[in-house]
C-alpha cells in the first residue's frame, strides 16, 4: 500500500475531511458518548466553518491518502515545546495497515529538521477519552506515556474524561500493530 499525507489546502478537502469525521465518529464512538454528543462535538470540532477557525488558529489539518484513497486525516499544533496532536483518525477499512505509526514518523520527520526551526520541539501530546481503551493500547504500543487525567467541559454538559499522553520524539514507535 502506498501511503502519503497531504496538507489540507481547499475548501473541497475540509468537506471531505467533514464527511469523513461524521462517518468515522459515528461508528467509533458508538459505545463511549451518546449519539447527542457526538453529534455536538462533530459540529464544535469538525464542522467546515470549525476547521477554518482552527486554521486561523495555528492548527494544521492533513489528509492521510493510501493508495491514493482518503484513508483518515490529521489535525496539529505546534505549542511550545512540543507538538499537540488534535485528531488523528483513519476510516474502519484502513485500520490495522500500520497507518498510526507512519503518521507519527512523518509529523516526527517535519520536527526533527533544525532547518526548519523546530529543534524546540521534543514531545508530541494527545488526548485520550479514558473509556477509550483500544486507542490507549494503540499509542502506549507506539510509545506515549499517561501523564495526567483531565476533565474537559466542552459545553451543553457534555464532558470529556481524558488522558493526556505524550511520547517524546525520537523515541521508537513500535511496530505499528495494534491500529
């Protein structure tokens, strides 16, 4: 399978990245949060005029291509000292292809370059819902860590239990098993 990931530059790309987000969420959230607040975070998080404000914001949104096929997206942000990975989902039919640890590679690759001066960055953060346990095996396989339990209201009374991970860049990936 040839992989590729390919910045989010039109209009017609965050559409894409919307359809793919309602599908995937729908499906991979099921057993965690109620169909209400999927729907809510899929309009706070990922609707068009979301991701635009994002953009404006500093985030950065890739689209993971196998085979040339929209396989999952991307979505980071540079803080600090290290690099907050927002979202990364791939659609059911790609899942367990190693797509996971290439991705890590590729944002690891575009930190790892003095040139371009990200030598600042040394860790790569995410959030994990706790009841979320098949993609806490995922990235402890690829080498996060727990570093602390967070409860984020994200309005309406629907919260987010989670965890925040990290890994520090460099550090191996694993085999890519798992995703």
């Amino acid at each position: 399978m040839k992989f590729d990931i390919m910045p989010v530059a039109t209009e017609k790309q965050l559409y894409e990245i919307y359809e793919t987000a309602v599908n995937v969420w729908h499906n991979y959230y099921k057993g965690i949060f109620s169909s209400e607040q999927i729907s809510y975070m899929l309009e706070l998080y990922q609707s068009v005029d979301a991701m635009r404000k994002q953009i404006a914001k500093g985030y950065i949104y890739y689209m993971l291509l196998a085979d040339n096929e929209l396989a999952g997206y991307l979505c980071i942000k540079l803080v600090n000292d290290h690099v907050f990975l927002e979202r990364l989902y791939v659609k059911e039919e790609y899942r367990r292809q190693g797509l996971a640890k290439k991705t890590l590679s590729h944002i690891e690759s575009i930190f790892k370059k003095p040139v371009l001066g990200y030598n600042h960055v040394k860790k790569i953060r995410l959030k994990v819902e706790k009841e979320n346990r098949m993609a806490q095996d995922i990235y402890e396989h690829l080498g996060f860590n727990r570093i602390r339990e967070e409860n984020d209201d994200i309005g309406k009374g629907f919260v987010c239990r989670n965890y925040l991970m990290e890994r520090r860049i460099g550090k191996d990936a694993g085999d890519g098993h798992g995703e």
